[in-house]
C-alpha cells in the first residue's frame, strides 16, 4: 500500500489498494491482516473501528496508530504552531535605537498566535555614514582610519545600542573590528568599487540583526541570527542594485523551514542584502532593497502576510 491516509472517527473513502486487507484492532495499534475482497468491507471495518478513537495511518509495515480523539487534536494543534506564519518588516528608524528595538519586540510578541520571519534594516542613518566612511578612506591613508568621523558614529552608536540593550557587545566587536579592517584596505588600495561598496554597507543589517537577536534571547523569546546571503537569497552580479534570482526561494524555504521544525527560533533576516551567483560576494538589492528581502521570504515560505 502506497498512500498515507489519516482518519479521524469518519467513514473512509473507497479505495484501490494494492494489497487489500483488513484491520484488527489490538491494544496498542492495528495490524493489516487477512486479505478482503474490496476496498468497501475495507472501509465498513474502519469505520466501525473509529467510533471512539482517531487513526493516524501510515502505510508502513503494515501497520497504523491509534490516537485518542484528545490527543489526535493535540497534535493537530501543536503541527499548526509550529508553522510559520508571516513576515514583518521593520526599517531603519523602527531599529534606530535600543528604545526601538526594545518597542519592535513588543510589537512582534504582542499577537500570540503569530509565528513571524523578522526582516530587519540597518540602524537609521548607519547605511550612509558606512557609505561616507569609504569615501574618506579613500583619501585619509590607512594610519587615519580611526579618526573618520563618520566610523566612530557607527562604532560608539552600536556599542551603546547593545549596552542598553543589556546584552555583550561582543556580539558585534567582531564586525567592528572587520568594518575598521576594510576600511583600512579600502585607504590602503585608495578606491571603493561597487563591489567593495555593497560588503562595506553589509554591516549595517549584519549588526543590527545580532543586536535585536541577543535582545530577545535575552528577554526570553528564542530567536537566530541569519545573513540575508548565507541562507540562499542568490542573486545577479550587479552590484548596488542586483536581482534576485528563482533559486532563490527552494534554498530560503529549506533553510529556514528546516531550522524553524528543529528549534521554532524566531529567524532574524538582514534586508537589503544577497550574494552574487557567480561572484559569491555580498550584493545589495538596491532602493527598497529590506521590502523585496521580505516578500521575496515570504514567497518562498508561501506566506500571504507581509507586514
């Protein structure tokens, strides 16, 4: 027998099976046993069986579950929670500071019944300084790096953020410290391509998604971390304005999916960001990049709400 068949104290369809048996019922499960002439008396046996109990049939070894009617519905429900439900969005000024992350938190768990993907932007005005960084290491030479004002922002504002956020800076010192690195490379090399560029703007969401992510591991809520460009958002190599590509939504399904069944963490999701197809590299998605990030999520888990 080739199917799977759930039942539920309901008479059964009829069916074409293969090898037709019918069901004796034993005190923890149900055997196939003797051979019956159709798949009718097939179903006249099952349904004076599910008169008190529920069946949860799996055609395997010839032989099915039985559930009682209570915990039949437990289980239904507990498959249902465990189902992701929508993808929120939240841009740069609703995570401008620990005041807004603390605010978004309340926001996502106000709604018990929803199973969100959270897609973040970087804090507000980060993507910008990162943008003016690179332009003045471009000039400064690599002994200057530390004085561009424009990296001691980005560097006081995200230590502070996850200080008042009580959570251990160490979390991003890992980013700043490769952020500070990069711009030092870009100094050394004297030129920021687009390439560079779009690596260079990455920290942004990188670092914003660990802080908010800590914050509500912190607080009790279970949530991960993930890079937009290391769970399958594939796209061209166009740098600063690249597209998404089909492959995209089977490897963001698998992943996610995957680990929401293991662990139901709520996914924290970089916008903005993917990696190039042939490159490898981190790309950006361009103006309004975090909102195609999330519908491209919610494509790909077959979600109908995107907030």
């Amino acid at each position: 027998m080739a199917a799977s068949m759930q039942f539920y104290g309901v008479k059964t369809p009829e069916l074409a099976l293969n090898s037709k048996r019918i069901l004796e019922v034993g005190s923890k499960g149900m055997n196939f046993s003797a051979l019956v002439s159709s798949a009718r008396v097939f179903s006249r046996k099952v349904d004076h069986s599910c008169k008190n109990i529920a069946l949860r049939v799996t055609c395997e070894a010839a032989r099915v579950e039985l559930l009682e009617r209570e915990d039949y519905e437990t289980f239904k429900l507990n498959r249902t929670e465990r189902k992701l439900t929508c993808v929120m969005k939240f841009g740069g000024s609703s995570v401008a500071s620990a005041e807004r992350m603390k605010q978004v938190a309340k926001l996502i768990f106000s709604s018990p019944d929803e199973k969100p993907v959270v897609v973040l932007s970087a804090m507000a005005k980060t993507t910008n300084k990162l943008l003016m960084a690179g332009e003045k290491a471009v000039r400064c030479g690599v002994t200057n790096v530390d004085t561009i004002e424009e990296f001691s922002y980005i560097k006081e504002l995200h230590i502070r953020t996850a200080q008042e956020l009580g959570v251990e800076t160490a979390i991003i010192s890992q980013h700043l410290e490769g952020l500070e690195q990069l711009l030092k490379g870009i100094a050394m090399m004297k030129e920021l391509t687009l390439r560079t560029r779009d690596y260079l703007v990455s920290f942004g969401e990188c670092m914003s998604t660990r802080l908010f992510a800590a914050y509500l591991n912190k607080i009790g809520h279970k949530a991960r971390q993930y890079d937009a460009f290391e769970i399958g958002i594939i796209t061209t190599d166009e740098f600063t304005n690249a597209d998404i590509l089909e492959a995209t939504y089977p490897a963001v399904s698998k992943r996610l999916l995957g680990d929401w069944s293991k662990e139901n963490a709520v996914p924290i999701v970089t916008g903005f960001l993917g990696k190039g197809w042939r490159s490898c590299a981190v790309t950006t998605l361009g103006r309004g990049g975090s909102d195609l990030t999330a519908t491209t999520i919610g494509k790909a888990l077959g979600l109908r709400e995107i907030q």
